[in-house]
C-alpha cells in the first residue's frame, strides 16, 4: 500500500499542472502578504481607534436588514472592543502570526486547486486508458482506489503547509519573526472574553481547515471514480463550493441545513466564535464532515469494485 501511495503522488507531483498550482499559490500567498503589509497601518493613539471601532459596530448593529452572520460578528468585535477599552489591553503589534490569522480565505485556494488534483486522479486514468495497466498488477481494488485517494489527500495537506510556511516567511520580512508567545483577544466557546496565544489560535485554525479540505476532496474523487470525467467533477465541485459558502447564511435560519456538509466548513468560524447556529459545536461540525467523507468514500468503492473495465 505504501507503494502505491508512493506512486500515485509521484504522478500527481510529475505533472505540470501540479507545479503550476504550487506556483500560483506561492503567488497569491506573498500578494496577500504584501497587501497585508500595506493596510496594517498602526494608529499613534490604540485607545482612539478603538473608541472610533466601538462607533462603527453599535452603527452596524443599527441596521435592521443585517444578516445573523454578519450581525454575530458585529456583536463579537464590539465585545472585545469594549473589553480592551474597560481593561487597557491593546491589540498587538502586526507580525506574521496575525497576518496569518487574517489569512483564512486563502484555504478556500487550497480547496480549489485540491478539488483540480482530486478530481483527475482517478477519470483521468479512464481518459488516457491507463486503468486497465493498473488493474492487472497483484494489487486489489481497494488499495488502488484508496492510495490514490490517500496521495490526494497528502498533496492537500502539503499545500496547505506550504501556504502556512510562505505566509509566515513572507511576513517575516514586513514584521520579523514575531512571538510565539504573544496574545490577544478571541472569544471562546461560550461567547466570553479570553486571552490566548495568536499562534496557537492559528495552527488551530489551519489544523481544522483540513477536515473541510478533505470533505471537497473526496467530493471531488468520488464524482471522478462514478461518472469517469475530470472535467464534470471539478465543475460539480467547485459549483457546490460556493453553493456551500452561501448555505451558512441560510442555516441561521433553516435548523435543517445544519445536517448538511457546506453549513459545517468553514471551521475559521469557530476560531472567531461565528457557529452558522448557536447550538452548532465544533464536534458537531467535525462529525457531519466525517459521515459525509465516510459515506462518499464507501459509494466510490462499491461502484470501482463492480465497474467493468475493457482490456
């Protein structure tokens, strides 16, 4: 199995389209640096900004047609503001830890270019006729089918590691290396003010991001090994991605939709104490994610293991 393992990611990492991915998101990760870099502007006075902050949410919370999302983080920004204020604790000097707290969108990137690789790996040996070359080696079924699903799987998480060391070595040009141990200010489960480490809250956020990370992949690899087209599985995929990304709105008012797996990935919300639904856990999220991914996988082997395939 290893084996197998070994070499379905040689070819994943043997392609050009591979190196062009890891290209473009070495690109985007030092553009969102230097963006970054250039809206971190410090004011001279910490206690008058966030005066001026306080203003701004109880403005925001104001508006009636707000939707519960962005109501909620209103709500949550205008608790630890007000927090600062009452304790004299200021906001921390911008270093690559915080610039990596604000880099959460740049996952869904991960996703994207995850959701490209998965979707090919299996139709686009059906594409190419290769298939049948792997099917008369001394392997079963099962362990082709789930070493290149595990090689997937270990390409996202090296993505997702390298956005993590390029946005930290690109910030460190604009910051230096900053401190591990520096604080701020999140919200924790139960919606109360909290000192914790800026570096924990981080790898925490980046450690989450993989369970969604490996729900659209193997999204993506299943609609690859059932209907055999690269092309349709990516386009399924990334139209359910942002299908998804809209169903957390409505799951603030649909309890249903809480079952579903796109109101459950985004796991940053948990990070800034933003749940689609009050009752909605991290554990929750965690565990629809994983029924999904286990039902998903058991459906691509059931329809690899019957699939006839001519010689």
């Amino acid at each position: 199995m290893i084996g197998l393992i070994a070499n379905e990611s040689m070819k994943i990492y043997s392609r050009r389209l591979t190196w062009i991915l890891l290209l473009l998101l070495l690109g985007i990760t030092i553009g969102a640096s230097v963006l970054g870099n250039v809206n971190s502007a410090r004011a001279a006075d910490w206690r008058t900004e966030t005066e001026q902050l306080v203003r701004q949410y109880e403005d925001r919370l104001r508006i009636a047609e707000l939707s519960p999302t962005l109501r909620a983080d209103a709500e949550n920004k205008l608790k630890i503001a007000n927090y600062r204020l009452a304790n004299d604790v200021p906001a921390p000097d911008p270093d690559p830890w915080t610039a990596l707290l604000s880099f959460s969108g740049l996952i869904e990137t991960v996703i994207v270019f995850a959701i490209i690789v998965g979707a090919d790996i299996v139709a686009g040996e059906y594409t190419a006729g290769t298939m049948k070359l792997l099917l008369i080696r001394p392997h079963s079924r099962a362990a082709i089918l789930f070493s290149k699903y595990i090689a997937v799987l270990l390409f996202a998480a090296a993505m997702l590691a390298l956005l993590l060391l390029c946005g930290y070595a690109a910030n460190v040009l604009f910051y230096g290396w900053g401190d591990l141990r520096a604080t701020d200010l999140f919200l924790n489960g139960q919606g109360q003010v909290v000192q914790s480490t800026v570096s924990m809250q981080v790898l925490k956020m980046y450690g989450l991001s993989l369970f969604p990370i490996a729900a659209y992949v193997t999204f993506a690899f299943a609609v690859s090994t059932i209907l055999r087209s690269g092309a349709l599985a990516i386009g399924i995929s990334l139209l359910i991605m942002i299908v998804g990304n809209s169903m957390i709105e409505a799951t603030a008012k649909i309890e249903g939709l809480k079952y579903l797996p796109f109101a459950n990935s985004d796991m940053s919300l948990y990070i800034f104490h933003l749940p689609a639904r009050p009752e909605m856990t991290l554990n929750f999220s965690i565990a629809v994610l994983s029924a999904y991914i286990a039902a998903l996988l058991l459906l691509s082997w059931i329809v690899f293991q019957q699939r006839d395939v001519s010689f």
